[in-house]
C-alpha cells in the first residue's frame, strides 16, 4: 500500500512514536454483514487473530469464509498506544497490521481457519509479503488461548516441512500470545468491499497446508 523504502528492523521503545490516549473512530458495524465491529459477540463464539500482509484483501478472505461472524482490520504487537493508520506505515510504532476474525466454532474450526491464514500468503518472506516491505507486512498468529498457540505452532511445524519440500526457506511467522489489537480507522474496516477495485497483493505460495498432520481438525 506504501512503497517507499523502510526498515526491516522494528523501533525500540525509545525510537517508537508516542500514539495518544485516545482511542481511534472507527466504524461501529461490519459493512458487509451489519454486525457490531467491536461485540458484543455471540456467546460461545471464538477470536483469532492474524497477521499476513496488507489487510485489506487479508480481511476479505476471512469475512468469505462460512462461520466467520466478523471481521476487522486492525493494528497489533506494537509498541505505540492507538496508532493511526500514517504512523503504522512508518514502520516506528512497531505493529503489524492485522485481521480480528470472530468465528463460530460449531461451523468452523480454528485449525480449519490456521489453514486459511497459511494458503493466502507466503510466511516465509520476513519482514515483507510481496511488493509491500516493512515491519507492518509481517506475518504472526496472534493466539487468545493455550488451545490455539497449541494448533497454531503444529501448524507451522507442518506446513514448514511442505514448504522446505518445494524448495521455500523456513517460516518466518511469529507466534504470539495476543496483545491489545487496535482498531483501524473506519475507512480501511471491509475497505475491498466499499472499494472493488482497491489494491490487493495478496499471493500465496501454492502449497497446500496438511491440515491434520499434528492439528486437531
């Protein structure tokens, strides 16, 4: 979305942007489906978050999926308090940017969407995904519980040995136990359904995720 060059190094705190107090606006419902954005969530119903490049077409992919509720674009894993969408870009608030899916665990499964998440980009280009390059483009599962970061790390370790298999370097994803996720501005939140036409580099390798080789399906 941005093509200027910037660093593959992330800020450390005395480098990292002050942010605000404040909370970002953003839009209160889904503009595809209606719900509410931020919840109140059905009950039993799950939160996953994911990191993989440009959230744009990331976002559209999940709200596509059967037994995804909502969706939203966000900020995470950074150092700046409420970051706006220009700071992010910087590359010194230290976020990636970010899909919040909440899910229905009774028609999908979280190994069903790690599946998802691990077919729609490349994870093993570090700080980058295709033509977007910078901190803010890395790819991380961002887990709420035990149970994901569990699934979360089978997954790579399979889908590592698939990748190597066709000639890929290792996986660069992060796992990470899941901080605060700041929500975007209204205008990125479902920004290819308002936008068709929008800018979308989302690509991925072509190799299938053995989904079930160590993941609980």
């Amino acid at each position: 979305m941005f093509f200027f060059k910037k660093s593959a190094d992330l800020p450390t705190a005395a480098q990292a942007l002050p942010g605000r107090a404040q909370e970002l606006p953003t839009a209160e419902t889904h503009f595809v489906n209606g719900h509410a954005l931020k919840g109140p969530y059905p009950q039993g119903f799950e939160t996953a978050i994911f990191g993989l490049g440009c959230f744009w077409g990331a976002e559209r992919k999940f709200w596509q999926t059967p037994g995804v509720y909502v969706t939203a674009v966000g900020y995470i894993n950074g150092i700046t308090p409420n970051p706006t969408y220009e700071e992010t870009c910087t590359g010194l608030t230290g976020h990636a940017e970010a899909v919040l899916v909440v899910f229905d665990p009774a028609k999908i499964s979280y190994a069903q969407l790690l599946k998802l998440f691990w077919e729609i980009h490349d994870p093993t280009q570090g700080m980058r995904q295709g033509n977007d390059v910078g901190t803010t483009y890395r790819s991380g599962l961002y887990v709420t519980s035990a149970e994901q970061r569990a699934q979360a790390e089978a997954s790579l370790a399979a889908y590592d040995v698939a990748l190597q298999a066709k000639g890929f370097p290792a996986i660069t994803t992060e796992i990470v136990d899941a901080p605060h996720f700041y929500f975007a501005e209204e205008y990125h939140q479902q920004y290819l359904a308002k936008n068709p036409n929008g800018y979308c580099a989302l690509s991925g390798t072509g190799v299938s995720c053995p989904i079930g080789t160590g993941v609980a399906a």
